[in-house]
C-alpha cells in the first residue's frame, strides 16, 4: 500500500496523500557550478544511502580539488557583477527562492527524509525553519547600513561602509542539510557574497534540490554553486576552500576536530571565519521547576533528529528533591511518545542513526558505562529488527566521570541524567567543559534565573524552554563552540568588510 501523509488545508479540513504519487522532481543527480548541472572531471560518482536500509537513492558526483577551482573562480566572476546589486535586487531574489522553497516544501522534505532518515514530520520542521532564514535575510538585505561619523575637524566627512567581502564557501553537515545550508547562504547573497557550497557526502541530494530552486528563482549563473564530493575527496575539496585566495570568507558546521583543522588551513589566506563547533549541553532542572515543562522541553531537546543535534541537551542534572519524579515522567514520556521506523511513514516519530560510525559511538559509550556500573532504565541497545542503524531510545542513571559518556557529545538518542545537591555545584559541573554552544535550565525562581542564565558558559541558553532556535536570534557558541554568529540581524557580519572613508578638504 502507498505511504499516506497528512496536509491540512483551510478551514481545519485534512488531505491525505499518498507519498508515492508525488514526484520526487527536484532529485538530481548532477552538481551545480555557474548555472550549470556538471559531472566531475574524473567521471566519478559516489552513492547516496538512504539510512533505514542503505540502499542507494542516487549516484551523484565526486568532485575534487581541481573542479572546486572551476566553481571558485565561477563565483569569483560572479561576484564582478553581483557585488554591485542594489539591496533591494538582492532582495526580490531571495524572495522568489523563499517563495518557490514553500511552495515546494513537501517535495524538499521527502527528499530529506530519504538521505538523511528523520521522520516526515521533522523533515517538514526543518524546511520551514531553513525557510524562515531565507525570508528574514531577504529583508534584512535592505538594511545592511553604513555609518556617517562626527568628523575631529570642521573640514572633514567620514564614513563608514559596509561591502560584502567576496566569494563565501560554505561547508555544512548531514544532520541537518537544508537548515544549515539556507540559514548561511541567505546571509551571504543578502550581503552581495557569492556562495560556494559543499554538503555533507551523506546528504548532499537536499543541497541540489536547493540549488534546483534557486536557479529557478533566478540567482545569477556563479552566485550560487553545490560540490558533491566523497568522503575519500572531502579533505582536499576543504582544504582548496580554505587556500584558495578568491575564497574571501568560510563558514562551517561541524565537529570542533574539523573546525580546528579548517581555521589553521585559513590563516594562509587570512579569511573570515564563522565556525558552528560541536556542543556539550547540560540540562538543569532545579527544585522549583515545573517539572512537566521540564520533561515535555527534555524530550524535544534530547530526542530531536534521534538525538543528533550539536544542540541537544547532552548533560542532564536533576537536583536531588525531584530527581526520581522526573525519571519516572521522563521513562514514561520516551515510552509513550516515540515509535521508531522507516520516517517516511505515517505515525513514525524517529528515523535511524546516519551512518554506520554513528551508530557505533553511540553503543561503545553506552556499553561503556554498563560495563562500569551505570543503570539502564529503558533502551541500551541497537534495533536491528527496524533496520542496520536503528538505536533504541536509552535512559541511564548512576554514571560515574570514569565512564566516557559521562563529558562526550554523544550524538545519539541516550539521555544520561545526573543528580546534584545545589546551584553552585552544578554550575561548576555544566561549565567543566571546553565547549560552550547551548545550555538550558529550568528554574520559577527569577533570581535563580538571571544568575543561572548569566553563570552559564554557552553563548546560548534556554531558560524553561528546550526549542530555542529562530531566524530572528543570534545562533553561536563560545570557548571551542566556534566563532560568529549566524541568524539575526547579526548574521550578515561575517559576510561584510566594512571600509573606512574620510572626505578632507571640505569647504563649508
């Protein structure tokens, strides 16, 4: 029988379609350089697995170092005539590529669903969150302003300039494809940048669906680009992104390891850098919470994308008083709220890990601290009656900081849950790490909430909330969490020089 999926429409009415009369017509298979669906030069292509059961959905191109210089000085030439847009044209286009990313948005989401494996219903989360950041930029585009300054002397003007900085290469992960790619490239192109854009080897059909829309929308051959590379070219097509000297700015999520290794290949040519590094987030619920807020917001965090969000609550610490309580609501929920499958069809609410290293990190940490004491109270364990990457839903106790998974981003569905004593405690053991991307706590003491907030070492906190990402809020970490911002009217700064003039010899 076909998949069913469920629209609403006006009016509260509900239409159910059946996934497989859909065309998948935004699927492509080739890369997008200067207007232009190419094959690498070596001829070599490289699968794309769909997560539930690794068969291919595609064959797409393995592009290397020498086809990343073709789309570098494709962008590079673009950047000529782009650069010299008013912000109002840079406007009008984003918008018609927002418009036609709705208006395809269920099209987009099936083809995430397939690469990446999250459900149908957090596919279409996603692509309305990476929507959201193409309609902010486009008008934000129009308010890339300069400054006029108080000149010392009387027969002087000074200026202060705001210009896009040149081609951007944005490099971005598989966890969530279309998100992170629209809420760079949006940034970039409102600035004036041309974009050149490499996805992750594991999702990179969402990237050309993008592009599919954009060229649609009517961005200028060169301004946008995608490279599909393997994981076996993925170093050198980095590593050419961060030397080559056209490349003015780059701009990467992923793991600290990777940002390190990218920021040191980037001194040689001075780039600007907006670095989204990994995450350690603790989750602190106080005495005074509501604790079925607290449990609702843990779920989201935890759970979300199966876990595999630089973002998730990754450090739980529950204070003494209530800390059963929240074990026994927390159990409940997670065995009540989550069915595990094939995300693509009805009623699934979790796909699988991405890939196979992912899925074996996630057992080795657990079966570490099983091995050294810890308690499991739900989970611990791969699914392979659901599929090859399938890891159950796992709630431990007792962990001890001998055990690995005690301070490592697990990225994975595995909550770890702490008890503490007191504020200041806690506090010490949420920032004994050299990570500092997201934190929340849950608190109705409002002094306890601005110290709490203020005493958090991350450079984002949710504060009786577990959702926190907007279009309209500045996304970045601190300490090794990486540098900039992205989101918010602050997300264009990465992608501007911003250029000093003074006017002498005025007569007044």
């Amino acid at each position: 029988m076909p998949v069913i999926t469920m629209r609403s429409l006006k009016g509260g009415l509900k239409l159910y379609v059946p996934i497989t009369s859909r065309g998948l017509h935004l699927l492509r298979d080739h890369a997008y350089v200067n207007g232009k669906w190419l094959g690498a030069s070596s001829s070599q292509t490289f699968p794309v697995l769909n997560p539930v059961d690794k068969c291919a959905i595609a064959n797409v191109p393995d592009m290397n170092s020498e086809d990343t210089r073709v789309a570098i000085n494709a962008a590079s030439k673009a950047f000529e005539t782009f650069k010299s847009t008013t912000a109002k044209e840079r406007s009008d286009l984003l918008r018609n590529w927002y418009n036609l990313m709705v208006k395809h948005s269920e099209d987009l989401a099936q083809i995430l669903t397939k690469e990446n494996g999250k459900s149908l219903a957090e596919s279409r989360a996603e692509i309305r969150y990476g929507n959201s950041f193409i309609e902010w930029f486009s008008e934000e585009a129009r308010r890339v302003n300069g400054e006029v300054l108080q000149a010392p002397v009387r027969n002087r003007e000074l200026l202060l300039l705001k210009q896009p900085v040149g081609v951007a290469a944005l490099i971005t992960p598989w966890n969530f494809p279309h998100a992170m790619i629209t809420r760079k490239a949006s940034a970039a192109l409102a600035a004036g940048c041309t974009c050149v854009v490499k996805p992750s080897e594991d999702t990179p059909l969402t990237a050309l669906a993008i592009a599919d829309l954009a060229e649609k929308a009517g961005l200028p051959p060169g301004t946008f680009n995608v490279l599909t590379t393997s994981m076996q070219n993925s170093a050198a097509v980095g590593k050419e992104l961060c030397d080559n000297p056209l490349v003015r700015a780059l701009s990467f999520t992923g793991s600290t390891a990777v940002g390190k290794i990218l920021y040191q290949q980037c001194a040689g040519t001075m780039k600007r850098l907006s670095l989204e590094l990994g995450g350690n987030a603790p989750y602190i619920v106080f005495n005074s919470a509501d604790l079925d807020a607290a449990v609702a917001g843990a779920m989201s965090s935890k759970f979300r994308n199966t876990g595999q969000t630089c973002v998730s609550a990754n450090r739980f610490f529950v204070q003494a008083d209530i800390f059963d309580k929240f074990i026994e609501k927390y159990l409940t929920k997670i065995n009540s709220e989550i069915k595990m499958g094939d995300g693509s069809k009805e009623g699934v609410t979790h796909g699988p890990l991405v890939k196979e290293s992912q899925l074996r990190l996630v057992d080795d940490l657990v079966k570490d601290a099983i091995a050294k004491g810890a308690k499991v109270h739900c989970g611990g364990k791969p699914l392979p009656e659901l599929g090859p990457l399938f890891y159950a839903p796992t709630l431990i106790t007792e962990v001890t900081k001998d055990m690995k998974i005690y301070n490592k981003e697990i990225f994975g569905p595995v909550a770890v849950i702490n008890k503490f004593c007191n504020e200041e405690d806690v506090l010490k053991e949420a920032n004994d790490t050299p990570l500092g991307l997201a934190g929340y706590f849950y608190s109705r003491d409002i002094s306890q909430v601005f110290r709490v907030a203020r005493r958090m070492e991350v450079g984002m906190v949710g504060v009786n909330e577990g959702l926190i990402s907007c279009a309209e809020a500045a996304f970045g970490g601190v300490k090794e969490s990486g540098l900039g911002r992205e989101g918010s009217s602050h997300g264009i700064d990465d992608f501007v020089d911003i250029k000093y003039v003074c006017i002498g010899n005025i007569r007044h």
